[in-house]
C-alpha cells in the first residue's frame, strides 16, 4: 500500500480525521516504518504488545533506578521507542488489511497502560505524585469520552487535540532525559504540568467535537 492509500484508509478508519499538517508528517514517516515490517509480515498484535511492555520496563528502570542518572535516560529512551511502535501497529494493519475490532481493543487497552507508564516515569523522576496522577487522568477522561461518544454513534469525531497520545509519550520522554542531563531544573515536575494544562485543553476540544456530533 502507498502513502496516499494507507492516508486514506487510515482517515476512514479514524471518523473522517483530516490527514493534514503534523498528523500527516507523522502519519507518512510512520508508513515508511512499518513498510518492512508489513512486507515482513510481523503481526500487528505483536508490535502492540511490545509497545505495551517497553512503556511498563520503563516505568520500571524509572522506579528502581531513581531520580536522574542513567535510569531516567534508559526509561526516557524505552517510551520513545514504545511511542514509535504506538504508532507502527496501526500502520502495519491497516497495510495489510489486518485491521479488527479486537485488534482496536488491544490497541486501546496497551495505550491506557502506556498512559500509566508515563506518569509513573514523570512521579520517580521527581513529579509530585498528585500532578501526575492528575495528568494520566485527564489523558484517561479525554480517551474515555472519544471512546463513549463513538459509541454513542458520534463516529466521525475529526479533532486532533493538543495532547494525543505521540504528545503524552513525547513529553515524558523528554522531560526523564533531560532530568538525568540538567540537574539544576526539575523537568519531571514541569513536563508534568505542562502535560496537565495540554491536558485540559486537550478534553475540552474532544468533548467539544463529541457534544457537536451528537
């Protein structure tokens, strides 16, 4: 499948999203990823489960390693390449037509884990605990209501917020390195409030876009 074909289908799969802008940038630079694995045939499940468990060890080196040093790099580093393989699973199904139902709740289901693994990064690299649970709640409430409102019927939900899933990852990713690479700042706990205030924002443009389809 070419770009345009897997940009189109991609679109019909996600309500009629527009495939525009940065959503295309990272759309087309996520097919030229997965064209070997789709050519490989490596199945999507699998990418996804992996995804999963690589967000889970970097909660883990996190946690036991400590505030800084080389455990932050390694968990930043592990949700960056979880983030990648986010976004490589739809990528290979929708390129060989692979795509299910039970393939969607999988997905959905490692995203929310991989939600918890960043905000327990965030917590042992520094963050108060209250802010980042604060902020995997407003991640978890805004997926929730995109989630209920297309059951609802609200199919085409076309919003891109501020504070989708590639931001969530990007942010915790970050903020864990530059922990470990610039003592003098606490990046945990800003990456953490700046994930909360997107956060914010973020719910209120998908509830928006739901209560106006309904």
């Amino acid at each position: 499948m070419d770009r345009e074909a897997y940009l189109r289908r991609w679109s019909a799969l996600h309500g009629g999203t527009r495939t525009s802008g940065l959503v295309r940038g990272w759309l087309s630079g996520a097919h030229a990823l997965a064209r070997p694995l789709a050519d490989a045939g490596v199945p999507p499940a699998a990418i996804t489960l992996l995804g999963a468990a690589l967000a889970a060890a970097a909660a883990a080196v996190a946690v036991v390693g400590g505030r800084g040093g080389a455990a932050a790099v390694t968990a930043g580093a592990l949700l960056a390449l979880a983030g990648v393989l986010d976004n490589l699973d739809g990528a290979v199904a929708v390129m060989t037509g692979r795509t299910s139902r039970r393939g969607a709740l999988l997905d959905a289901t490692c995203d929310r884990v991989g939600d918890a693994a960043c905000a327990v990064v965030l917590w042992a690299c520094g963050a108060p605990a209250w802010l980042a649970v604060l902020a995997a709640g407003l991640a978890q409430l805004q997926e929730y209501v995109r989630a209920r409102g297309q059951g609802l019927g609200a199919d085409d939900v076309d919003v891109v917020s501020v504070a989708e899933r590639p931001v969530r990852l990007a942010i915790a990713a970050s903020s864990a390195v530059a922990t470990a690479l610039v003592v003098w700042l606490d990046w945990a706990t800003l990456g953490a409030a700046v994930w909360a205030v997107l956060g914010v924002i973020g719910l209120g443009q998908v509830a928006t876009a739901v209560g106006r389809r309904l």
